[in-house]
C-alpha cells in the first residue's frame, strides 16, 4: 500500500488488502488539486488518484469507485464541501471512505459542522504540507481501526450478555428447582453421622457450588427485573432483544 523507496514512507493500517489507496480530491481549482497531489506523493503514500471539480463529477466518480481517501475543498463554484460530505455519506458504498475537509478559510464554525457530519480531519489551505497530510491520514486510520475494534468488543460483550440473560430466562426456573432440590438433599446427607470425612467435604463443596449457581441466576433476575422497569419507563433496557 505504501512506498519503502521514499526517506519516509506513510505508514498506516489498513484493514484492506489493496496494494494502493484510491485517493478522490474534489476541488474547483486545478493548481490546488495539483498542489494535494505533490504533498500526497511527498508524503509516501502509493494511491490512485480521482480528481473531480464540482459536485457532478464526484457524483459520478463515487457512483462507479469505491473510495479509500476523499478531499473535500469547502469552497466550491456553487457548492460546498458540507454537500459533497453529505453525497458521500448517502452512497452506500462509501461507508468506508475516510473524508478530509480542505478549506482556504480557517473557521471555527465549519470545522465543528464538518466533523460532526463525519469528517476525520479538517485542514486549511495554508496548512497544507507533506507533514500535516501525513498525520491526517495516519490519525484517520488510526481513528477508525479503534472505532472498528470498540464496536466489535462491544458486540461480542452484548452477545455474551443476551445469551445469559435467555439461559436465566429460559431455564432459570428448571435450573433453581433442581439446584433446591440438590442442596437440601445434600444437607440432609452432611447432617448424618455415618459420611467419612472425604465424602462429607465433597459434599460441602457440592453445596458451595450450587449455591453459587443460585446466586448468580439471583443476580441475573434482578438485572431482567432491572430492565423490565427501564423498558416500561421508556429507557434502553441493559440487553436488548432478549426474548
């Protein structure tokens, strides 16, 4: 993906097994989309470039290319860079394209809209350099393989938890019954004079373990009870889907 030849390659992670990156610059002015070009080639990043001047081009050119990489210039002839922001984030097959704003005009106001649309990074004009492009990018990449593995703890964990919460509701009761019934039988046994001592410490560590069970099924129902008052107040229930 990237050039070993260069004094200092970019080097990021990347989930993909693409060899380069397609790389898409929207700009309406040729000079600057040369400009981003050179700091992209400077910076060692191995790419197929797309270049678009206005909004119909990028249109197009998402409609038939997956992207990896999208510079969007805020100021366009009749657009704006928050609209082709919003194109990208509308085409389904970008949902893995990472987007950088590109403005000649440092405004507070357009960087927060911009991020809170989706943006990875934003970045003025006048800031442009081999330097800045290359942690831009690499902090982009590096956002988003955290992003991807928060997700995926998160749904491992949640799958965990619905699949305890169904075995407590589902067999539950059965699993108490039965846990009851194994510890009152096995006190009734310890209570005799007639066990050695081995066999009355099996018994008891028995006994230790059912009642361990039964306190983590305890736990387990208050935590449904829990979320069966949250549901009914209109919260988010603790798992999900448990049914």
């Amino acid at each position: 993906m990237l050039s070993n030849t260069l004094p200092e390659p970019l080097e990021v992670s990347h989930t993909g097994t693409k060899a380069t990156l397609d790389v898409l610059i929207l700009d309406d002015l040729e000079a600057d989309r040369m400009r981003l070009r050179r700091f992209c080639r400077k910076a060692g990043l191995e790419f197929e470039l797309h270049e678009a001047s206005d909004l119909q081009e990028f249109r197009s050119i998402i409609n038939s290319k997956k992207m990896d990489l999208v510079f969007l210039d805020y100021h366009l002839a009749m657009d704006n860079g928050l609209d082709a922001l919003k194109i990208l984030r509308a085409q389904e097959d970008q949902v893995d394209a990472i987007p950088i704003m590109v403005t000649s005009v440092d405004r507070h106001d357009i960087a927060v809209e911009a991020m809170r649309s989706g943006c990875a990074d934003y970045i003025t004009k006048e800031e442009l350099s081999v330097d800045s492009i290359r942690k831009s990018i690499i902090s982009a990449f590096e956002r988003r393989i955290l992003i991807s593995a928060l997700n995926e703890a998160q749904s491992s964990q949640h799958a965990m938890r619905v699949s305890i919460f169904r075995l407590a509701k589902t067999c539950g009761p059965e699993i108490r019954t039965v846990l009851a019934a194994t510890l009152r039988h096995t006190r009734t046994l310890r209570a005799t004079d007639r066990l050695s001592a081995n066999v009355h410490n099996s018994l008891g560590g028995l006994e230790k373990s059912c009642g361990q069970i039964y306190a983590f099924l305890d736990e387990v129902s208050g935590l449904l009870e829990h979320d069966q008052a949250a549901d009914l107040n209109g919260q988010a229930p603790t798992a999900q889907g448990v049914g």
